[in-house]
C-alpha cells in the first residue's frame, strides 16, 4: 500500500501511478477496506492518511488537515467505510483534487473530508446498480441457454419420479425439506409434489360416483370409467413428452 514517508516523491509517485486511469468500476475490484484493517490495521490507516494528506495538500488554503487530525480521520473512516475498497478512496481523493466534489475552500478538514465521501458514494451506488443488473441480466441468459438440456433433465427426473411409491416420494420429499441446501432441493421437492398431487386427482377420479341402480343413493366406484381415462392420460402424457423432445430437436437444414 501506501507506505512511503509522508510528503516525499516516492508517496507522490505511487499515489499517482496509482490513480492512472482509475475508474469506479475498477476502484471496486481492489481489497475491501475491512480485510486490509483485519491483517494490517495500522499499515491501513496510515496509507489512507498519506492519501488524504497528498490530497489536501494539493488545495492552497490557509488551513489544512494536521498529522493528529488525519490520523483520526483516517480511523474514522475506517470504520465508516470499512465496505468501500481501497482505491475508491484513491479514485475519491484523485477526483476531489480535480475539483469534482468543489473548488472553493477556505479550509481542508474532517467535514470537507466528508463531503467528498457523500458526493462520491452517490456516483458509487449508480456503478453497484448497474453492475448488479448486468450480473442479472447474464444469469438470465445464461438460464435461458440452458433451458432446452434442463426441460429434457425435469422430464427423465419426473419419469423416475413416476416409478416410486408414494410412501417413498414423501421420504424424498422430507429428505429435501430437511436440507433445503441440497442442489436442487426446491426443484426436486416441488416435481415430487406435482407427482403426488396427480395420483390423488387419479385416485379421486377412480372414485367416480354414480347412482346404484336400486335407487337407494347408494355409490360406487365406476372402474371401467376410471380405465379408460387413465389409458387417456397415459396416451395424453406419451403425446405431450413427444412433443417436446421435438421440440428440442434441432431443425433440419433446408435441401
């Protein structure tokens, strides 16, 4: 970091080396603050301190920041940024010389400090958003590219699924719910689900009610019914799981 003796052309040198070309966006991809102060509390301080001393020395005002001044403002910073990055106190400094935060004081100090601070982390929350949403925006794609493989993958695991008993998609289901953690945990408890949910609706559906005969009200179940809607739903199901696999397919190309 930062170490050189305060005032001296080698500080000069490194901090302006260090400066060169220096955006928001690559301010953010140096150490975070709080894991430099965690292994090395006082060369921290001390290297933001020569920063801020280079900075204020670079404003002609009467009254300027003293060696115990920087020193507390440099831990208070610390401990009120301590989720900034190091260069964006470097990229902050280099801007605040330029002028950006404002040009005419009379006097450099622990406020004026501050302001910069307060100016800067508006242009900072504006570089975090937009990160953010580029991040989102290639997980996205990312999924969507991998839509086709996942659909075919949820198809086999369903037909798996269709295989086992009730009693042990329940123990699989219980399994995942008790490490919510476990790789598709989510996806594997809600399909298990869905496969349950369909053979309680065959179940109700084998129960079909119709009137006996005798006219007394009695009911009974109505088995041939029930048979050939589950051939049905089995030729219904055959038919959609070909589909998709055409779907998945890739199109010839035209002769």
């Amino acid at each position: 970091m930062l170490s050189a003796a305060r005032g001296s052309e080698a500080l000069a040198l490194a901090i302006t080396d260090r400066q060169w070309g220096l955006t928001p966006a690559k301010a953010l991809q140096s150490p975070q603050l709080s894991v430099l102060a965690r292994q090395a509390p006082r060369e921290t301080a001390e290297a933001l301190g020569n920063l801020l001393i280079f900075a204020a020395h670079q404003f002609n005002v009467p009254r300027n920041l003293s060696d115990m001044q920087v020193g507390l403002l440099a831990e208070d910073l610390l401990e009120r940024y301590w989720f900034w990055r190091f260069d964006e106190f470097v990229y902050l400094c280099k801007e605040a010389i330029a002028g950006r935060w404002g040009c005419n004081y009379s006097t450099i100090d622990a406020p004026t400090v501050h302001g910069w601070c307060t100016a800067y982390a508006e242009v900072r929350d504006a570089v975090v958003e937009q990160a953010a949403r580029e991040e989102h925006k290639a997980r996205r794609l990312a999924e969507q590219a991998q839509g086709p493989a996942r659909a075919a993958d949820e198809q086999a695991y369903i037909r798996h699924l269709e295989t086992l008993t009730d009693e042990q998609l329940q123990k699989g289901i219980a399994w995942y719910e008790a490490r919510p953690m476990e790789p598709h945990a989510a996806l594997r408890i809600e399909l298990a689900t869905a496969v349950l949910v369909e053979r309680a609706k065959l179940e109700l559906l084998r129960r079909v009610l119709v009137v006996n005969e005798s006219g007394t009200g009695a009911v009974e179940a109505s088995e041939e019914e029930y048979k050939r809607f589950r051939a049905g739903w089995v030729a219904q199901r055959e038919r959609e799981r070909a589909e998709q696999e055409a779907e998945q397919q890739p199109e010839a190309p035209a002769a």
